[in-house]
C-alpha cells in the first residue's frame, strides 16, 4: 500500500504543478482556471497542494513524528474538504482539481491504514 501511496504522491505533485503552471500551459479540458479564494492569489490552492503532496511523499517514505503526521491528516482533509466545497458551490468544475482532492483523500486513507501510531 506504501508503494500506491506513493505513486498518488507523484501523480498529485503532477497534477498540482500542471495546475500551477496552468496560467502558462494550456488545459485540454478548457476548465483549468486557477481558483480564487477570498483575496488570495489564484495560485495559492495549487501551491499548498503541491506542498502537500511533496510532504505526503516524504511521509512514506521516511519516518515522522505523530505530530506531523496528524497535521498532514488534518489539512488535508480540511484543504480537500473547504476546496471541494468552495468549487462546488461557485459552479467551478475543473477536473484536475477534483481529481487533486480524490488523491489526497485516498492517500489518508491509506496512511489511516499503513500507520498505527
């Protein structure tokens, strides 16, 4: 399960730097616009994603403190959560973006089963 994990780990890394070059590279879906929360810049969700995709790497792959590990687990789910949420009521459909949420939610998931501390 580590080794999925951390094939999700690269494929979100991925998918988080297409979407933050997204301004630069073109979308073959033509719904890759950079989200704006609040006052924040458009490229802010892309970069705290691929952060934190490069941080679920490291967690399986080297050993954390419990510490690191539930703040991982805790925003991603709140990031995915509040992101998933703020798209879908904005009518803002971008699959990259959604398909960025299922990842993480998936490699908690498996990092829910892989560490029992």
């Amino acid at each position: 399960m580590k080794r999925l994990a951390i094939l999700i780990s690269l494929a979100g890394i991925v998918d988080s730097a297409y979407l933050l070059l997204g301004e630069i590279v073109p979308c073959p879906t033509g719904t890759c616009a950079s989200i704006s929360v609040f006052s924040l810049p458009q490229y802010t969700p892309a970069l705290l994603g691929l952060l934190w995709f490069a941080l679920s790497f490291i967690i399986f792959t080297r050993k954390v403190p419990v510490v690191v590990l539930q703040f991982w687990r805790f925003s991603g789910v709140a990031g995915a959560s509040f992101l998933g949420t703020y798209a879908l009521l904005n009518n803002y459909y971008c699959p990259l973006c959604f398909a960025a949420y299922i990842f993480g939610i998936v490699i908690i998931l498996i990092s829910e089963r892989e560490f029992d501390y």
